[in-house]
C-alpha cells in the first residue's frame, strides 16, 4: 500500500510538475497570454497588466519545485512525505488565490484543487506510515 501511495504521489507531482512547467513557460513567452489562448481580461481585477510574473511564480513554485520534489522522492530523502505535502499546500495556495485574483472557477481550479488535496492525504499517509514502520 505504501508503494502505491508513494508512486501516485510522484505521478502527482510529475503531472502538476510537468503541466505547470510548461504553463508557466508559456505564460513568460507570450506574456499576452495568447500561448495559452487567454487574454489580458482575465487579470482585470489583479495587480497584474500580463501574464509574465505569474507566469515565473508559476513555473518556479509549482513546476520546478514539485519536479524537484518528486525527484527527492525517488531518492527517498529524509522527510520526503512531508516535501509532498508542502507542495500540496503550495499548489492549493496557487489556485486559491489564483482564483480570488481572477473571480473565477473552472473546471482545471477544481482539478488541480484535487490534485493538492491528494498530495497533502498522501504525505501525511506516508509520513504516518513511516513513523508506525
């Protein structure tokens, strides 16, 4: 059980990994958001004029952090659970206030919303597991 736990945890962080490193390459390429087939509208009610700053907190917090996380957790570092779990916290963050900025929900909010919550139930599981072991 805990190798499977383990292993959707990493399938976890490669999708948010992968999806946000490429979102948020995008975003810093095409700062009109035209790369992702969005407008500037969408940021009406944010601090932000384009896409480019959202788009390296992006890349940075949710892409390169959970690949370097799900890296980690191949490895077996000391503490990787709880690794899992910050990145769960900081994909749920994103979205949350993401979607505050935005005053909007969509189906990826509610998908990757899901995504950080696994990632939180899994960290605490294998960090449970690992102090019971």
């Amino acid at each position: 059980m805990i190798a499977n736990a383990k292993r959707f945890a990493l399938l976890l962080l490669l999708f948010n990994g992968i999806t946000a490193v490429y979102g948020g390459w995008m975003l810093m390429r095409y700062p009109d958001g035209s790369g992702l087939m969005m407008t500037a509208d969408l940021l009406q009610h944010s601090p932000f004029d384009d896409f480019l700053i959202p788009g390296i907190i992006l890349f940075i917090t949710n892409g390169l952090l959970s690949l370097c996380i799900a890296w980690l957790t191949v490895l077996k570092v000391k503490y990787y659970e709880i690794l899992i779990m910050v990145q769960g916290t900081v994909l749920i963050g994103w979205i949350a206030v993401q979607m505050i900025l935005l005053q909007t929900i969509n189906y990826l909010h509610v998908l990757m919303l899901g995504v950080g919550l696994l990632l939180i139930a899994l960290g605490l599981l294998l960090h449970r597991r690992g102090i019971v072991t």
